[in-house]
C-alpha cells in the first residue's frame, strides 16, 4: 500500500473516528489552558449500577422460547434446505407463504451490501424505509448502523470482502405497526436464517437486538448479552444493542464503541 493510500484511509478513519465522537455527543475539544481538576468542585457520584447477576457473568442464562407450529417450522426447513444458492433463497422465501407478516408486507427485504464480506449483520424485520425500498436497515436506525461501522472503517458499500459488510434481517417482511415478531414468527423464520448464514458463509456475525439474539443463540435479553461473544452455525457471534434502541438511549453508544472495537479486534486477530 502507498503512502498516498495510508494517508488517505488514515483521513477517512480519523473522519469516521470524530463522526462518532460527535455521535456520542461530544460537543468539546480540550482547551489549550491546562486545567487545575484538584480545584474543581467534587463531581457528584452516580448510583452503583445493580450487581450483575453471576449466572450471567460468561454468557446470558437462556430463557425457553415459546415453539411454532411443527408443521410450519418442518415447512421452512424443507425450502431453506433445498436452497443451493442466495437466489434460490430469496426465491425460497418469496414462494413461501405460512408466515402471516408477508400478506401485510408490500416487500421481501433479503439482503443488502457485499456477499464476500468478512461480516454478516444481522437485524430484526424491516420497517416502513425498508418494506418500501426493498432493502434492509435504509432508515433513520440504518443510517446510524452505517455510521456506527464506518466508525472501524466497515461499510455495506466496499468491494473488498475485508471491509466489506453484508447485511439482512430474521423477518423478511414488516411486522404491523414495526411490533416485535412473535416467538413464533422467529421459529419459523430461523430455517432460512440459519441457511442463509451458511450460504454466505461469513467469518463473524454481528446480531444487532433480540430478536436475532433469539433467532441464532436462542436468548432473549441483549443489554445482558452485548459485548459476550459467543458461537452460532460453528461461527463466532457479537451481540449489540440495535440501532434503533440506540437512538432512543445515546448514553448506550458508549457501550457500542466497545462492541464495535471488539469486533474491529476479533477481524484483525
Ligand atoms: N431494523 C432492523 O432490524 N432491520 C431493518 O432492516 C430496519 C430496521
């Protein structure tokens, strides 16, 4: 790589890095006047946050999942598996016609970004942008999944497979009102989540909210889960906080930058 390419990424990962920062409401920079900090006054302490609960210290304790109907779930499993590509997936899931979200969709949203990428991104249903558009995460939450990824110099749109993202969702179709999907709309959705991981065959996932918590590790409880790595379809798996949850709890991005160099770290090592 040339010098005139480090400087160039270095710039674009500096801008990412201050867009987060920003992100993160930083409205100051360090003034040029040291700052005597012995001379100001106590900062006043914050509760304690509860203790955590030691059953959940290595990995979030599973709670059951209410079961689909068998026959739905048998259903699923015989389209996904018959799937030999991401087409014949697609094609799979639009032939497909036991789950009640796809009669009040106006789309089937697949997948977005690079199918080589070293990351797959895995998010809950579409909303109103993305049941339009056809494309997931294309709203106010995906626009802030953009900036969250480019801030460790990912992005849906890179060619190259090592900065590359690729993106898709457990529910292909908008649940009404954006309510959450239905254990049993999860269960019946998992075959051709699980086929579509094995189809792109990524070498990390990241499961942004509950319900690809519930979907891949069969967990419910992301705050608990954030941050742990674990293991799904023999690959290592992130769970983060959604975007959406995000915008409505900015003090929970500080946690996120965590995830998100943790992740930067596990691509690197
Ligand atoms: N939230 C998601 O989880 N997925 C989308 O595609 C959009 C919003």
């Amino acid at each position: 790589m040339g010098i005139e390419t480090d400087i160039a990424n270095d710039w674009h990962a500096a801008l990412a890095a201050l867009a987060w920062q920003v992100e993160l409401g930083v409205s100051d920079i360090v003034g040029e006047t040291p700052l005597d900090r012995y001379d100001l006054p106590e900062p006043v302490k914050p509760a304690p946050p509860p203790p955590p609960q030691r059953a959940s210290a290595v990995a979030p304790m599973p709670e059951p999942v209410a079961a689909a109907p068998d026959a739905a779930i048998h259903a699923a499993s015989d389209a996904a598996n018959r799937a030999t590509s991401r087409d014949g997936l697609r094609d799979a899931l639009a032939a497909f016609d036991l789950c009640e979200l796809k009669k009040g969709a106006r789309n089937l949203v697949f997948c977005d970004g690079n199918p080589n990428a070293r990351v797959l991104v895995l998010g809950e249903a579409p909303g109103r942008e993305e049941d339009l558009q056809g494309r997931p995460f294309v709203g106010a939450a995906g626009q802030l999944l953009d900036r969250m990824f480019a801030a460790i110099g990912l992005s849906r749109n890179s060619p190259d497979p090592a900065t590359a993202l690729y993106i898709t969702n457990v529910m292909p179709w908008r649940p009404p009102q954006n309510r959450d999907p239905s254990p049993d709309e999860i269960a019946m959705m998992r075959p051709f989540v699980e086929r579509h991981i094995t189809l792109v065959d990524p070498d990390v996932i990241v499961v942004m909210g509950n319900t690809p918590l519930q979907a891949l590790l069969k967990t419910k409880g992301i705050l608990r889960a954030r941050g742990t790595w674990a293991q799904a379809l023999g690959k290592p798996v992130l769970p983060m906080a959604h975007p959406a949850y995000l915008l409505r709890k900015p003090e929970a991005k500080r946690e996120a930058w965590a995830d998100l160099l943790s992740l930067q770290a596990k691509l690197r090592g």
